[in-house]
C-alpha cells in the first residue's frame, strides 16, 4: 500500500472464504479496508484508515 508506514502494528490475518478457487488463467482482486487510532467524537467516529488492493493470478 502507498502509506502502511502509517499504520502503527504489523500484523497477519489469514481467513477462508466458502469460495471455490478461480480456474487457472483467471485475474482476481482482494480489497480490505485497515482502521486504527479510530475516537469517538459526538455521535461519529473518525478514524485513520488505508484501502489496501491486491491483484493477482491464478497459475
């Protein structure tokens, strides 16, 4: 991502989705959302967060 430096813990998360694998030869994308140093403020939260984007290849 162009600002993990930003976020403040390296951590690893690994989890299984109920998805058949794409067949060979097939593109895909994953996209997750990170947030932290999130505060409460009124009736919102307002938090710090890095949309991180993975492309790749079945082979």
């Amino acid at each position: 991502c162009s600002s993990c430096e930003n976020i403040p813990v390296q951590y690893t998360f690994q989890k299984e989705f109920d998805l058949p694998t794409p067949t060979k030869g097939t593109w895909f994308d994953i996209w997750i959302s990170i947030y932290w140093s999130c505060i409460n403020v009124s009736a919102r939260r307002s938090c710090q967060s890095q949309d991180v984007h993975y492309y790749g290849y079945v082979k």
